[in-house]
C-alpha cells in the first residue's frame, strides 16, 4: 500500500504511477517503481494529475521545481505507461 500525495489515499501499489527525481535532477514517470531516486505516488488517472499541478504537488514531494511544461510531459508519459 501507497500513498497518494494529491488525495491522500492508501492505495495498492498497481494503482498508483511512481513519479521519480533521479538524483540528477531529472523527473520521470518510474512504470518499475524500482529506480533509484526521491519518489512520490500518484493516482494513476488524469483527475490526479491536474490536481497535482494545480497544487503544484511534485515540486513540494521531490524537493525540486516542477514546471508546468513538465507536468504535462509526466501526463502524456502516465498515458503512454497505461497503455503498454
């Protein structure tokens, strides 16, 4: 079990989209949940997602700044993951 960090929510790990900082700096969508960097879990749909950018979410959870630019990139990589 998980937490959401827009609903917070406990939720089995299959429902929730692992976002990661590497500690490069870099932000992407971890579809393992297993690469190393800071995470935060969010629900994997797209009601979650605008909520976390309009709280603006991400930045707050991986302790960097997240652009608008790139939540909506993590949006599109979220539904790419989906549909493997």
């Amino acid at each position: 079990m998980r937490k959401c960090i827009v609903s917070g929510e406990m939720k089995p790990k299959n429902q929730l989209i692992r976002v990661v900082r590497s500690p490069e700096g870099d932000i992407f969508i971890d579809p393992s949940g297993k690469k190393n960097g800071r995470g935060a879990y969010l629900t994997n749909d797209e009601e979650s997602f605008s909520s976390a950018k309009k709280k603006d979410a991400l930045s707050r959870h991986l302790k960097v700044q997240v652009t608008p630019e790139d939540y909506d990139r993590l949006g599109e990589e979220r539904v790419r993951v989906a549909n493997r």
